[in-house]
C-alpha cells in the first residue's frame, strides 16, 4: 500500500512527510522537520493520490471527526538520533580478504590492491552517500595506515580518525563523509 517515496500525513496529528521505509505493517516516515517517525498503515494517509483527493460531504465529515473523537491514538515513537546512526559500512584490507593467492606478489603489487580497493569503496560511499566507513588495515608496519591517510587527506568532504578502540583494536581508521544538502 504504501512506498518508499510516498508523500504522507498522519490522520491523528497535523504531520507531514515522505516514506523512507517500509516493514511489515510499520511506515517509517521523515517528517517535514527532519524528524523520523514510526506509524501504523492504518494511522497514514498518502498526499497527492486519488484516494486523498476524494472530496466529502459535511455529513462524512463530521461522523469521521465523531469517530475520531472516540478512538484513542496510539502514541508513535519517536527514533532516537542514536538509533538513527546507520552502522558504519567495514571494508577489510587484509590481503588475504581480497585475493586468492599472493604467493608471486611483491608487497608493491599488494599495497597496490589493497589501495586501489580501499579508493573504489571510499568512491562507492560518497556516491551512495554513506557517512561512515571503517577500513580495516590491521597493525603491521603502518605502512598501508599511512598511506590510507594520504589517499584520505586528498579529499575535502571528509575526516579521518582511528576507529573504535573496542572492536577494532588499533588496526582500523574510521572516515566520516561530510555529506552536502545540495546533492
């Protein structure tokens, strides 16, 4: 019934937005003041279709506001800014994650593999807007560390910082794309 993309409001408070996910029979919707907020089907109304167009007599009217008036709404739960946080997306650069074999490799042709992986999935994030990714690069000599944060250091929209201590040890640094409300 409903889609992702769908303009809605709610039928028991005066809020409007747009659909951005759909589970089972909750609505997740992201109201027109950046707020996101969970609702039964049965508590929302599309905007912009015909069912909403339908024009009704003052009699209609008023028996729906009379049925309204007896029916209790339930509370909606408001998404915590901490619940919103998507989890950051891992890429692992240990050599072994991303080929078969480095038995006839010199450690340049490793570095290589491993950076030119790490620039197409910084790549792939910015375009698919995804805020935050963890690479996974291990301790070693730092080698690879150091020049992840040269390859990160040649971009303006973003900032770099060792990942959580607790899960990924010293071995992983963590990007935050900046991401632009034009785009």
């Amino acid at each position: 019934m409903f889609k992702i993309g769908d303009k809605v409001e709610s039928l028991n408070d005066s809020i409007k937005g747009e659909v951005f996910a759909v589970k089972e029979n909750s609505i997740f919707v992201l109201t027109e003041d950046d707020f996101e907020m969970e609702f039964d089907q049965d508590e929302l109304v599309v905007v912009g279709s015909e069912e909403s167009d339908i024009h009704l007599n003052p009699m209609d009217v008023s028996k729906a506001l009379s049925e309204k008036e007896s029916w209790k709404p339930r509370k909606t739960r408001r998404i915590k800014p901490k619940e919103r946080v998507q989890p950051a997306m891992e890429v692992d650069l240990h050599i072994h994650k991303l080929v078969n074999a480095t038995k006839n490799m010199s450690n340049y042709d490793m570095l290589t593999i491993q950076l030119d992986t790490a620039k197409r999935q910084l790549e792939f994030a910015i375009r698919k807007k995804i805020q935050r990714v963890v690479f996974i690069h291990g301790v070693g000599d730092g080698v690879l560390r150091t020049e992840l944060e040269y390859l990160f250091k040649r971009y303006d929209n973003l900032k770099f910082y060792d990942a959580n201590f607790q899960k990924y040890g010293r071995g992983a640094t963590e990007v935050y794309i900046f991401q632009s409300k034009t785009a």
